[in-house]
C-alpha cells in the first residue's frame, strides 16, 4: 500500500504526545507499506535530539521548516479571521506546494492525515478537480489526537484565566464548522477516547468508519523503575509535560498553590520538579518557592522519572489520553491524577493509580504513596502490567494497520 501522510509536527525529537503518536504510527506503518511524510519542523532552539539524531527514518521525508511566528500574533489573526489557531499557525505555502505536486505525479492508496488543522491541505481532492476513477480514489483517514471542539470545550469550562475562557469558546465554535464540513469526508476517523468517540459519531454516518486508537506508549524505551528504587522513601513529587502548552501551565500552577502547601503540612520536606521543555517566565518563577524545581528542557526525561516518589498529573483542562500519564504507568510510577489526566484510559483509582479532583483529596493520597511504599510499588505495578496489555504502540498500530488494509481492500481503492 502506498500512502501519503501530512502532519503539522516532525516527529524528532519526539518530546512532546503529539509527535511521539506521529513517530510511532509512521514508523510501525512503514515497516509495511509504502509511506511518504510530508511534516511541518517548527524552529526551536532548545529542542534536544539527544540519541534521536541518528535515528534513520524509514519513509520518504519531505520536510517544510516553519517560520518563526509570535502565538500572540497568531492568536490575533486567528481572532479576526473564520480560521482556527491551527490553522493559522500551520499554513505554509511550501507545504501545500509539495502536497499538491505529490498528489498529481504519484497514485496513493491511501491519504493520512494527522490532526483535522492540516485537513485544508487536501481540498483540491474534494474540489471537483480530481479526475478519481472509481477504483482509482485514495481511502482518506484522519488520525484527530483531540477532538477540537472537546478541548476547547474543557477550557471554557475550567478555572483558568477568563481571558482563555473566551478565546476557547471562539476556537470551539471554529472547532464546530471544521469538524461539520471535513469529517463526513474521511473514511476513517480514529480517536483516543472513548468520549472522543462518540463525539465524532454526531458528525457523520456510515460511510465514515470510526476507530478507537488510544494513545500508546513505547514499553521497551520507557522500561519500569526497580523495585529497590521504588520502594526507597524519597520525597520527590514531578510532573512531567511540555510547558509550553496552557494546560500544563494552569496544572502547575493550581498544584503549587492548592495542592503542594496541603502535603507540605505533613511532609515538609517534599520537593516538587517540573519537567518539560519551553517554560514561560511565569513557570520559570515557581523555583523560587521553596522545593519547587524547573528543569526546562532535559535530554531525557526518564531520568527524573526514575528519581520520583510519586507522579502527578493535576490537569484540569485539555482532551484526549495523556502520554505523561501513560509514560509513567509504563515506568510502574505510582500515580496521582485528576480526571482529566487519566481519561480514556482503561483504569480503577486506588488499583493502577488515583483520581482526585478535589485538593484535599489529591494531597491525601499523595501523602499516602509518600508514606506507604508498599502500596506505591503495588499500585505501579497494577500500572506498568495495564500498559503492556493494552497500550503498547505496536498492537495499537497493529490494529490500525490491520483495519486500514481491509478497508483498501474492501473498497477496491475507495470509492467515489
């Protein structure tokens, strides 16, 4: 099978969820089929490619850099204009260039598309131009790490900032007409949650087919911390995400002021680490509070994984299944997470980790996996065994593999 994928994000260095699903589909896709990617590499000067920069691709590349671009600017644009934030910030001439010469030289079996911003990118295949025959049309799939209107949706109603809270509900309602004109045109539409799911299901029929693919996690490279480690007292809390993304932001924020003194009261010599890449001056400043640590960006963030006590995830925005929190199920960490930061996961609070929404209660049972070393390596165990069951990236590729290729067969290349 040959196909053409289009992504707004290069996939080294995978430091981020986004670009960790897009090297783990494209990769385990290419073992079998044909595959030519064509990705946006946005300039980032503190990006670390640490062992990632030898890593040889196994796909046809074509890579497009894309300018420096102000978000505040962007965001401004975005405002004054029907195009989402997304949208916005991920046209490029040169890509659409490429994309569109592709597309007139070469047959592909198959058109993928990562994240529904990049699905602009593709109009001319449903402008009335393309002469498909009937046996000839690429099947088109659409691989949504969030549905747009769910994530914005969670923000508007969040406790962040008034100021996101209205900027959401204009990206909602944009969310709202992408999803209305481009989903019923995909064949396949894949989604990490359930609630996802159904979601997508309001905007289509049955010629659209829809696939649960959660987010997974490499369980070889991400390999769990020795029970000697775990069981040992230390009293590092971390959270682990790139900074740069206002959810995380808003999480560490309501951590160290409505979570982290509550815990301090009991153990107060806990440290909290904060470990992500790109944080703002605001973030940046929490490491003058007491026990609170800002690492930016880090080579490898398994080794502060390895260093935790207990892993928290106090998200309080944001959709889809976080890869932080799989990451450190895959680690066996025991794991404190609000709803959100375990959502779409197949798990039990108080089994493979626990679910608190409330402050009280999530320093409650922070304070227990502290004191209780026991019941940490029991509860991380639970985690890394889950993960093995059902989140490796390759069986959930495997499925998706397996499921595409009986759609190209079943439609003979697709149908008109």
């Amino acid at each position: 099978m040959r196909i053409l994928m289009l992504s707004g994000a290069y996939p080294l260095p995978a430091n981020n969820g986004a670009r960790r699903r897009i090297l783990a589909t494209a990769s385990h896709l290419s073992q079998r089929h044909d595959l030519t990617l064509i990705s946006l590499r946005e300039h980032n000067p503190s990006a670390v490619l640490s062992t990632e920069t030898a890593y040889e691709v196994p796909w046809q590349d074509y890579v497009v850099d894309l300018p420096v671009k102000s978000r505040w600017r962007t965001a401004a644009r975005s405002c004054f204009s029907r195009h989402s934030y997304g949208q916005v910030k991920y046209w490029n001439h040169n890509f659409l260039s490429i994309t569109e010469k592709l597309l007139e030289a070469q047959h592909f079996d198959c058109i993928w598309v990562h994240v529904l911003n990049m699905a602009p990118y593709i109009e001319q295949c449903f402008s009335g131009n393309q002469s498909w025959q009937s046996r000839s049309r690429p099947i088109f799939v659409l691989d949504q790490q969030n549905v747009d209107e769910l994530y914005y949706r969670s923000f508007v109603n969040s406790k962040v900032n008034v100021t996101w809270r209205m900027y959401a509900v204009l990206e909602m309602l944009k969310a709202k007409y992408l999803q209305k004109r481009w989903f019923p045109r995909f064949d396949a539409i894949l989604s990490v949650a359930p609630e996802d799911l159904q979601k997508t299901a309001q905007y289509v029929d049955s010629r659209t087919s829809l696939w649960l693919a959660p987010n997974g996690v490499d369980i070889d490279y991400f390999q769990p911390v020795s029970q000697q480690d775990l069981r040992e007292r230390t009293l590092i809390l971390v959270f682990g995400g790139s900074m740069d993304v206002a959810m995380n932001q808003d999480a560490v924020y309501w951590f160290a002021a409505g979570i982290l003194p509550r815990i301090k009261q009991q153990v107060p010599d806990v440290q909290f680490w904060i470990v992500g890449r790109d944080p703002p001056a605001a973030v940046r400043s929490l490491a003058e509070r007491q026990g609170i640590r800002v690492t930016g960006t880090v080579p490898d963030v398994r080794d502060y994984y390895r260093q935790t006590a207990v892993f928290v995830v106090p998200l309080r925005a944001g959709g889809g299944t976080k890869l932080k929190t799989m990451e450190a199920m895959a680690m066996g960490l025991p794991i404190v997470s609000t709803a959100v930061g375990a959502q779409g996961l197949d798990i039990e609070s108080g089994r493979h980790l626990y679910i608190a929404d409330n402050p009280e209660v999530f320093a409650a049972y922070t304070v227990e996996l502290l004191e209780d070393r026991n019941k940490a390596l029991q509860m991380g165990g639970e985690a890394r065994r889950l993960v093995e069951q059902q989140y490796s990236w390759k069986s959930i590729i495997g499925e998706v593999d397996r499921k595409l290729t009986d759609l190209v067969h079943n439609k003979g290349g697709g149908v008109g």
